[in-house]
C-alpha cells in the first residue's frame, strides 16, 4: 500500500503519523533541523525557504506551546501565518471540518497545520485534499484525538539524539498515561524505528491500551522497578481532561507511586535525561525539584521543537 | 578535455587576493569545494580574521528539485556588520550559487563591500555577476549537461573533474 504520507517518489508529502515512516526520513528530518538551530542566533532570524507561501495553523483543540512553535518555525521561514482557534468559530455555528477547510483553501492555503480532538482528522483532510485535486497542500498532524501527535515525537528524538547521539544503546522509559496519550504512541513508533533496542512503559493498567506489547515495548507496573539503569525517562502528562471515569483514585495517590521524584530518578543511570512534553502538572506526574533539576531537558525540548518544525515544514515545501 | 592543475589555480588564487586582504577581511567559503577554497588562501595567506563557511542550500532558487539533502550549518564566527567580505568558491557557473550566498551573508548583517573570489570560471552565467578575482577562464564555456567540480585528496591536494551526465 502506497503510504499517503509520501510521494511517489518517496518524498514527504503530509506528516500525519511517525508510525509507518521509514527510518531514513525521520533521520533526514533529525538531520535538517541540526542547521536550523542557529537561526535565533543571527541579525536577520529568517531563513526564505517558504516565501510566499500561507501556512494555517487550525487547531480544534486548545494549544499554547505546539501552536506557538508552528508559528515560530513558519514565520523563521518567511511564511506567512494565519491562527485560527476553530474552537471558538465556525464549527461552533454548525460548519463541518471539510466546509471549513474548503474556504481555507480558497483563500490560498499552502500547508495546514492541524491538531483536532479527533483521532485522525488529519487523515480526512489529506484524503480529502487528494480527491478534490489539491494535492500540493500539505498536512501537519499538530495532534489528533489519541493517535499521534508526530512533531512532538520527533523534537523528543531530536533531543535524545543531541544529548545521548546513538539511539541503538540506550534504553528508554515512557513513564504515565500512555492509554490517553498521542505523545506516547508517536514516541514509541520513532524509537522502535531509530533502533533503541529497550523501550519501556511504565504505568498503572488502567492506564495502559490492552495491546499495549504489541507496540514493542516492555511494560512495568513498578516505577521502581521500570526506571533500573535507564538512560532517557520520557514522562507524559496525565490527562485529567481525558480522564473519563474513576481511573485513578486521586492525584495525590498518583503523585506517590508515579510521580518523578529525585529518589526514584536515582535509580536511572547518573546522566539520564528526563523529557516532558508539557504543559506540566508539578506535583501529579513530576516533582518540581526533578522538573528544575539538572537531568531535565524540558526546556530545551522547546527550543529545538522550532528547528524541527522547520525541518518538516520545509521538507513538505519542497516534496510538493 | 584538458582541465589545468588545480594546485596551481590556487597558488594564482593567492597571489591575485593578497594585496586586497586586512587584517579585518573575512573569507568565506561555500560548501563543499569553495570551503576547500577558503581554507586554502585563509592559511596561506595568514589571515587574523577566523574562517567562515556557508551552505547555501536554505537560499537557493532551486531547492524544491534539488532537495535539502546534506545541508550543513553555516558558520560566521565574527560580525559580519561594516567589514570586507572575500566570498570564495570553486567553480563559477550560473552565478545562482553566489546569488544565495550573498543573500545569506546579508541575514548575518550588513558587510562594507562583498568580492568574489573564484578558482576556475566555466562560464554560463545567468545572473549579472562577476568574480573580482578568478584564477582562469575556460576559453569555451562547458555545455550545461557537464559537471565541473573540484576534488581534495588525503594529502590536500586538488583536482578538478569533468563529467557528462
């Protein structure tokens, strides 16, 4: 099956899902944003690969970090940005996701970037695209529903990557709420993909998919346990707004047999990193002297988020 | 076709430069060749100023058919405001090379004058540039279907080759 997410000539054309792509493009990604690092630092901090061309951000869903990014990594190269909050629009009056982006595109998008409360959302409007014959409109999944959520995958690899280099030696815990979580699920995919020969999740079963093995990964119940020895610890926020139901008791509880404490991190190894993709709830999933501590790389997650968002924003450019 | 020795080009390289160079001068090389280029003259001309390199492959015209394949950073280790810029390459074809490299020398700031400096011009232009300095002129310019580039052995030894596509 031909994969939407790729020209026939193998090249990216939409970015919906890290699950499925070959090796080689999340590398080539990884590898073009290394250079688009430096841009902040210079007199003129834009780069003119996307002169011209519109870029609409349309989130569904709330968004400050990921929405901001985009605009950044747009605006860095030279396109021209238009926000839209749709939760807050037309759809509220009735409109249907495709009536919506039908008008976008008659005012002469390029490139939408989209995240939907919707599990593969994205993938209509591709699908979409390509039947009505405009297929040179590229899509960003920004986050769909529960299924992915690609660029916040990758810019974790590309911070992984800056901080340990080789993928094929580390072993890697994926800590929380995985069963709400599309950050989890795109991690996952780039990580079984770029060779980490261990990945880990760690997390109550109510929080877990059933056939969460199949994904690859080794599970623990323990956090004590699931931390011994691991080299990157990915938490993931617990997702109160998702949380439908009595799956946990209380966050306080959560907090003591979840939470990321600096005794718990103790138990990975001394120069482990400790990722998380935001917003976070200190004091539910993470201790505020481990999220401010020095193996935390939260903060630069952000800023190399940009160069990765430019790395696929570009790279759509010129597949299409 | 007969190509001349490329150790030699580089050896006039510097000699045509050397008068034009201060001790404020920046050189610059494009990737790949142009920075073999730059490295060269920057030594043997003992320049105080560190090195830069660019790629250009964010600034080009072309790059949706070419691809951003093996981009590497750029580096401008000094400001670049005010001072006197030798951007250096190895072969001078269309001049859409230099076009972008003058464009992304302008996003680092704002140099008092830009020269080019250029091994070998194979003629071809199809922008209105010129190298200020050019350490020969192929008397017949290359069909568009060759490929003229530079090679550097181990030794650092230069060689320039012409393939047919």
């Amino acid at each position: 099956m031909l994969n939407p997410q790729l020209t026939q000539d193998g090249r990216l054309r939409h970015l919906l899902t890290l699950d499925g792509l070959p090796k080689s493009i999340l590398a080539e990604i990884l590898d073009i944003a290394a250079p688009f690092t430096d841009v902040a630092e210079r007199e003129v901090k834009k780069l003119p690969l996307l002169r011209g061309k519109s870029v609409f951000n349309v989130f569904f869903e709330n968004s400050t970090r990921t929405r901001t990014t985009f605009e950044i990594a747009a605006k860095r190269l030279s396109a021209d940005v238009i926000n839209l909050n749709v939760s807050t629009s037309s759809t509220s009056k009735g409109e249907t996701l495709l009536d919506t982006v039908d008008n976008l595109c008659a005012m002469g998008a390029d490139m939408f970037v989209m995240r939907h409360a919707s599990s593969g959302a994205p993938y209509l409007l591709a699908q979409h695209l390509r039947a009505t014959g405009r297929d040179h409109i590229s899509v960003v999944n920004a986050g769909d529903g529960r299924h992915a959520h690609p660029t916040q995958g990758l810019l974790d690899m590309y911070t992984i990557r800056h901080y340990k280099q080789d993928f094929t030696r580390l072993t890697v815990a994926v800590v929380g709420d995985v069963l709400h979580s599309r950050v989890a699920r795109s991690e996952i995919a780039a990580l079984t993909t770029l060779g980490v020969p261990e990945v880990r999740v760690i997390a109550p079963k109510t929080l877990l998919p059933t056939d969460v093995e199949r994904m690859g990964v080794r599970v623990f119940h323990n956090m004590e346990e699931g931390l011994k020895g691991v080299d990157v610890v990915m938490m993931l926020r617990l997702q109160n707004e998702r949380m439908q139901g009595a799956l946990l008791p209380s966050s306080q509880e959560y907090f003591k047999f979840y939470g990321l404490t600096q005794e718990k991190l103790a138990l990975a190894a001394k120069d482990a990193i400790v990722l998380h993709p935001g917003p976070m709830n200190r004091g539910v999933e993470i201790d505020s002297a481990v999220a401010d501590g020095a193996n935390a790389v939260i903060l630069p997650q952000v800023t190399f988020g940009i160069a990765v968002r430019m790395a696929v924003m570009s790279m759509l450019a010129a597949g299409n | 076709m007969n190509l001349p020795d490329a150790n030699q080009l580089r050896d006039l390289l510097v000699e045509q430069i050397r008068a034009a160079i201060k001790p404020e001068t920046l050189i610059i090389g494009i990737h790949s060749g142009g920075a073999w280029v730059a490295e060269y003259l920057h030594r043997q001309l003992g320049v105080a100023t560190p090195l830069g390199t660019l790629d250009v492959a964010f600034y080009r015209d072309d790059y949706a058919s070419r691809g951003l394949h093996k981009s590497r950073k750029s580096t401008i280790p000094v400001d670049i405001e005010g001072r006197d810029v030798i951007l250096v390459d190895d072969v001078l074809y269309s001049g859409r090379t230099t076009r972008a490299a003058l464009n992304e020398i302008f996003d680092y700031g704002r140099p008092a004058r830009v020269d080019l400096a250029v091994l070998i011009d194979r003629g071809g232009r199809q922008l209105p540039i010129a190298a200020r300095f050019c350490a020969h002129v192929l008397a017949a310019p290359l069909p568009p279907e060759s490929k003229l580039s530079l090679q550097r052995d181990d030794a650092g030894n230069f060689s320039l080759e012409v393939k047919s596509a």
